[in-house]
C-alpha cells in the first residue's frame, strides 16, 4: 500500500496526513488484500507485537482477545491455532509448543532475543537484501533450515540442498512460467529460488503453479511452512506420501521438473510397481532407484517440458540390473540434452560425486549432448565443504545457454564439449563428461622442447649422483656398525 507499483497503492498526496494513517490502517486490516498478494492472514492475538507484549505479564491477567494469560507456550501454540483457524492451508503444519519441555524463563527470553533483533538491516552477510517482511522471514527461515542441516549431517540432507546447486540448476532452466513440480522436495528450496528468480528478473510468480511432493512428514510440513513464508501458492498433495507408491500428481504434466532425491535409494521397491507405465524405458533396479527417479519425473513432463536431476555419479556409467540398458534406450530417444559433472564435496549428508541430468522433451539440437565438467569449479568454504559462487553459477549456466541458444558457444579442451549420438554410442553409451571433454590445454611458456629436456636430464643426473653419494655413505655407517 506504500509502493507506488503496486494496484493497492494509496497516495499521501490526496489525503491528510490523519486522513493517510486511518485510511491506511483500514486497509491493512482488510483480509482479502493479504489473500490477493498470495499472503497468510494473521490475526490480532497472532501477532508479534501482542505475543511480546503479553509474554511478560503474570498468569491469570484477561487478554485482549478473550481468556486469560496461562504461560508461553500456551499463548504461541493459541496464536498458532488463530492461524491455522484463518488460513486452513496451513492446518496441521505448524508443531506444537506444548508438547516439548521448554522452560518458561527460556521461552520468554526467546521472545525477547526476537523482539530485539533488527531485521531492518539493508543487508546480509554483506549483499544488500528485500525490506519486504516475507523476504527477511525467508532468509531467517532458510539459515536456520541450513544450521540444521549441518547439525544434523546425512539426515539433514533429508530436506536440504545446497544453496548454489539449486540457484545453478534454476538458472539453467529458467522457469519463468508453467508448472513446475519436485517429486522429492524435501524443504522446498527448489521452489524458493524459483520465486527468486522470477523476481530477478521482473517476473511474476502468479505465472507458475508449484507442485511437490514429499515422503517425510516433518519434512513435508517444513516445506509447506516455506511456502507461506515465502507468499508462494502450492499444491503438495494431501500430505506427505511415497512419490513411486502414491504418486499425488499423476494426471498432471509439468512444463519444468527439478529434483535432488536420495542417492543409490535401496528401499524403494515394491511388487506393484512391476509393470508400472512410468517404466518407459526399463524397469529400473529394485535395489537402486536412480532411475525410477528419472523416469518418473520424465513421466510428468509435457511436451516441450524440461527436467534437471541430481544423481550420484554412478548413474552415467552404471551397466548392472539394467541401468545401462535404459541409459542407452534414452540416449538413443534423443531426451538428454546435457550431462554436467559437479565436484566434490558439496553435500553436508554425502561424500558420493554427483551430476545433474538435464532433459528435454523438445531439445533444439537434435541428436547432440553437451557435455560439462564442472569438477574443478568452485572453492573450499570450510575444511569439509565445497561451494560455487555467483561467477562460477553464472559460467556453468551461461555454458549451457550459449549452447542451447547457438550464441557463441565453443567447445572448451577440460570443460565442454559436444558429442554427437555416434560418438556417445562408440562410447557404450557411458555419459561421463570427462570421457568427452578430455583434458584442458596447458599454456606454452615458450621454451623449446630441446632445451627444457636438457634441463631435465641434468637434473634428473643430478638426483642419481646424490643418490649413490647417500647410498655409500649407508654403507659405510652399516660396516662401522658390523
């Protein structure tokens, strides 16, 4: 209602001063403004200023809203309630209070630390951020979802991809309108940056519709919440449920897909997925999922739609149970578009390498893969993890786009390359990048050869004399001994 681009703007300069505030506060207490702009209604007594001030009164004092003051815990799980009362998407997401044993005096100065935090700072570790509320909620939300994930180490990979894999998957696809849909969402953060991006680049998330979905409870309940957080409009099914068995989009195509599942997933069978129609191109393994996975989001794209899946490694070379079967059946349907490499060392839950596939059901350049070794890219943030920055998203994307879209695109020794479908079938159907890109070139210091080998030959010659001068004096150290 202060943003001038926005249709409930209201200008100052038509009203009075006293005029302006009442009118604005009229406004912002209409519901059906919120529900337009994709955002949760919160009710009086849910609000942070009333729970603030009510946290500090003795037990027993009348509320403003009706009852009495009984603890905390009680007035978040009641304002939790008034939510869910008003916005019943949300019903059944939000945990508890009352069932963990929380100290009053901590919950009360958890309300505090909250109270005093200034989420008004224009910027975030250092790069200037969005004063909308829903932003500087999500970016709080989105640290302590990667705090968690690094406390919680494999587990928390449950529910967490990082950051840069997810913006250079996004960016590669650019999905600025359609269905979009995650089969294994985990938190959500696949749809996160999408909003994100759209917004980048002055776009309008009401232009996608956002499907998911999710095995874990919790997790599916993590997602949701990041959702309403964020102000983006969802359909996660009826709860959380088995993508394979109980499939919540079935009839559903997808203009963009995207997903991290769990690597080399063993426990995924089951005996009525036997003839299954998702199973194009094979019947994957009952011991690994990876490409009941590919298969299945392949199943919900639309005709021109396109897919991105992180797989371990493995997935490109595999020739057990099938797998090699059903990658040669896929290459040779023309759907791969582009295989990329990532380096290691960028999961918090797992050492295993891993690549991206991406796929597409109307790719420009037919019978042609592009080939990317990302192995190299990137730096080393901590001892144990790996990260890209910005540049480094932006190169491997712009890679690709050039590609795609025939602007300037060069195949480069060590880091991309094209291959044509023959050259992929001499190659057994193997989709390794760094079998195809082969090996970066080395700059020439303009020595001659002659000369260099000179160099090396008496050095080499060198090392040897040292080497018989050691071996005698051993010698003689050994007979002084005998």
């Amino acid at each position: 209602m202060q943003d001038p681009e926005n249709p409930l703007y209201l200008d100052p300069n038509n009203y009075s001063p006293e005029e302006y505030q009442a009118l604005l506060h009229s406004e912002m207490e209409l519901q059906d403004n919120y529900t337009a702009e994709n955002i949760f209604w919160v009710p009086e007594q849910a609000r942070w200023e009333n729970i603030k001030n009510v946290a500090i009164l003795n037990k027993g004092t009348e509320l403003p809203w009706g009852g009495t003051f009984r603890g905390v815990a009680s007035l978040i799980d009641d304002a939790f309630t008034a939510i869910e009362k008003e916005n019943p998407k949300l019903k059944g997401i939000i945990q508890r209070i009352s069932g963990f044993d929380v100290e009053e005096q901590t919950l009360i100065g958890l309300v505090n630390l909250f109270s005093d935090t200034n989420f008004s700072r224009p910027t975030l570790n250092g790069q200037p951020i969005s004063m909308a509320a829903k932003d500087i909620l999500g970016h709080v939300y989105e640290y302590f979802l990667g705090q968690f994930a690094l406390a919680e180490g494999k587990k928390g990979g449950q529910y967490f991809t990082p950051k840069s894999i997810v913006s250079l998957i996004v960016e590669m696809l650019e999905p600025y309108q359609g269905r979009i849909y995650d089969p294994a969402m985990g938190s959500g953060g696949f749809f996160v940056q999408t909003e994100k991006f759209i917004a980048a680049h002055q776009g309008n998330i009401n232009n996608v519709s956002i499907y998911g979905q999710e095995f874990n409870p919790t997790t599916w309940k993590l997602a949701a919440m990041n959702m309403a957080i964020h102000g983006i409009e969802f359909d996660f099914g009826k709860g959380n449920a088995d993508s394979f068995r109980n499939p919540q989009h079935l009839d559903k195509k997808m203009d963009f897909v995207m997903a991290n599942p769990p690597f080399n997933m063993s426990d995924w069978w089951s005996e009525a997925l036997q003839n299954d129609p998702r199973w194009q191109y094979g019947t994957p393994p009952q011991g690994n999922a990876n490409f009941a996975w590919l298969q299945h989001m392949l199943y919900h794209l639309s005709p021109k739609g396109r897919m991105a899946l992180l797989l371990a490694n493995g997935s490109m070379s595999s020739q057990t149970s099938g797998e090699g079967e059903i990658r040669q059946k896929l290459i040779e349907a023309d759907l791969i578009e582009a295989m990329v490499a990532l380096p290691g060392q960028l999961f918090t839950n797992t050492q295993i390498p891993a690549c991206i596939w991406l796929l597409n059901k109307a790719k420009a350049h037919k019978g042609e893969v592009l080939f990317i070794d990302a192995r190299e890219i990137g730096y080393m943030k901590d001892r144990t993890l790996r990260d890209f920055t910005a540049e480094d998203i932006a190169h491997i994307a712009n890679t690709y786009h050039a590609w795609q879209k025939d602007q300037g695109y060069q195949n480069q020794a060590g880091y991309c390359y094209t291959a044509s479908l023959e050259e992929i079938c001499q190659n057994d159907f193997v989709l390794t990048p760094g079998r195809y890109v082969g090996t970066a070139e080395q700059q020439d210091d303009g020595i001659p050869f002659a000369e260099k080998m000179q160099k090396l030959t008496a050095l080499l010659n060198e090392q040897f004399a040292q080497g018989r001068a050691l071996e005698e004096e051993i010698r003689k150290s050994l007979g002084i001994l005998g």
